[in-house]
C-alpha cells in the first residue's frame, strides 16, 4: 500500500526542511533538532484538567515524571506509565507531551510519562532501570498520586515500547509490580535488524535502518547485548504471563515486521494480543494527532481497550 497522502505530506515537508539525517549529528545536536521538528509541526495542544511535574526515586538519581490528569480526581483514577520514543537517545517528556495529554483523554485515566536516562551518556540498561524503578515508585505512592495501583498499564512507542514490555516481564518475574495491561506503539523487539521490513522500507520514510543502527550502536555497551532479551524481547525465552497487550505497526517502517512478530509470539504463549496494522502510515505516526487521521484513530482505539481493561480490575 502507498504511504497515506497526509503521511505522505509530512514526510516531504520533512525532506524539504533538509535537516540532517539523525545519524549525521551528535546526540546533544539530534535531541535540538527532535525538538525543532516537534515545533515546526504546530500541533493543536490537548487540554487536560491537571499537569504536574514529579519525580521518582531512581537507581542512581531522581528521575523526571510529568503527570497529566483528564479530569478532576474523585477517587483513585487507573494510570497508564508512558515510555517515550527516541532510540534511548533522543526524546523526552516533552517531545512526547502532545501524545500523553491525547491518552489522557482518550482512555480516561491519569497518564505518566517518564524521563528515563539516555545514551551515550548512559548505556543500557540504564533506561531499563530507569522505567522499571519509576513504574514501582508509582505503584508504591498510588495514594499520594490519587491512582489504582490495581488498574496500572504501561506503554510507548519504538524504544519506548520496548522498555513497556520489559518492564511486564520484569514486574512478573519479581512479583510485581501488577501491570494489567501494555500499550506498545511500533515497538523496537529485536536488535538483530534482521527482519525484511529493513530491507523493504529501510530506506526513504522518517526512520532508516542507517538511523536505527546508529541508536543501537549509541545505546548498547556492545553487540553482545543484542541477545539480551531485554534490549531484543523478542528473544525471551518465556512472555507466558505477561499482561494483554495493544501492538500497533506501520507498513512503511522498518520496525513493522518484528512488531508483528512479537504478536504472534505473545499470542502463542497464551497473552490475548490486540495487533492493528496500519499499511498506509511511516514510523512515528501516532504522535501526529491533529494531523494524521490514523494518529487519531489509534489513540481513540487505545482509549478503547485501555477502558475495557480498567472494567475488568
């Protein structure tokens, strides 16, 4: 299928601009021109009843949480921890704040987003540690954040959706905390780069296989950790208790293939797995709300089995 025509738009204004690809820059210099892409895109800013900036408790320093509340509290609202994108060097809260504002709305509930630490300056599995100390330091002060630490989901997208369902299979190897559902936007499963979507749409669209190789190199300590199932969870040798998840994937990305991929594996090891397949759409689609209708449709469709998993805890 042919990328969407309003993909399509973005994307020729984004080769018009002649940024440098990411690969080209340092990553001080690739996080600026995230921002400045962010900015020139002039998204309509969702309103939400609360925002607050926090901090958790982190394995080496505090760590940077931005809160973001739908509506006034009356009671414990359910909580989706949101991972950002980025290829664990590059994006932060506020790339991603547009996103976690829409999912607020959307599935109704209190969204977190977490600032975990980035490569190079802090190589794997520094952002693992992170997400997963920040997922447990909300679980633990539910009542000081006015959330059901019962009805806690957690989600990203591209690394963000690995280190969602990393942090699943953590919190069921240790015993918590419970995660009762996992939201993963085109998520990076395997750092191999074996999958033919690399072949087929590795080059021309937002994310190039030369950029992704770059982030692997900047974030992994070396090509042994590849096999790492929590850098490649695609590799773990057991997701048969992990919590339901949402997979979303974009034909024109070279991470397509091993998102679908790690659907079937979830559901062959007996996770119910809600797979949408967006063909028209590149990498990245879901934080373009306002401007790409499919951005829209998958955030009103996460909404949707985020608020039938809330029903059901």
């Amino acid at each position: 299928m042919p990328l969407d025509p309003d993909a399509q738009v973005i994307l020729d204004a984004m080769i018009k601009a002649g940024r440098p690809a990411f690969e080209t820059l340092t990553p001080v210099q690739a996080r600026r021109q995230l921002h400045d892409m962010r900015a020139a895109m002039k998204q309509p800013q969702p309103m939400v009843a609360e925002v607050k900036n926090l901090s958790a408790r982190g394995p080496d320093a505090a760590i940077p949480l931005r809160l973001y509340r739908p509506a006034t509290v009356d009671g414990a609202q359910p909580v989706l921890v949101y991972f950002h994108g980025g290829g664990w060097v590059i994006g932060d809260i506020e790339t991603h704040d547009n996103l976690c504002r829409s999912l607020a709305n959307a599935a109704d509930c209190t969204v977190i987003s977490v600032d975990y630490r980035l490569a190079p300056e802090h190589k794997f599995p520094a952002a693992v540690d992170d997400c997963r100390a920040a997922t447990t330091w909300i679980a633990d002060h539910a009542g000081d954040l006015a959330v059901d630490p019962h009805r806690l989901a957690v989600g990203g997208d591209s690394a963000g959706g690995n280190l969602a369902t990393v942090v699943s299979r953590l919190a069921v190897a240790t015993g918590g905390p419970g995660i009762v559902y996992q939201v993963l936007l085109y998520p990076t499963v395997d750092l191999s780069f074996a999958h033919d979507s690399f072949k087929r749409v590795g080059t021309g669209y937002n994310l190039t296989t030369a950029t992704m190789r770059w982030f692997r190199d900047l974030y992994l300590r070396d090509l042994q950790d590849v096999a790492d199932w929590r850098a490649s969870p695609l590799r773990a040798d057991d997701l048969s208790k992990l919590p339901p998840a949402f997979i979303a994937t974009a034909g024109h990305d070279p991470l397509c293939d091993e998102g679908e991929a790690y659907a079937k594996l979830l559901e062959s090891s007996g996770v119910p797995v809600t797979l949408r397949q967006f063909p028209g759409q590149m990498h990245g689609f879901a934080t373009m709300s306002g401007l790409l209708q499919a951005a829209d449709q998958v955030i009103a469709e996460i909404g949707a089995v985020l608020k039938r998993a809330w029903a059901e805890h």
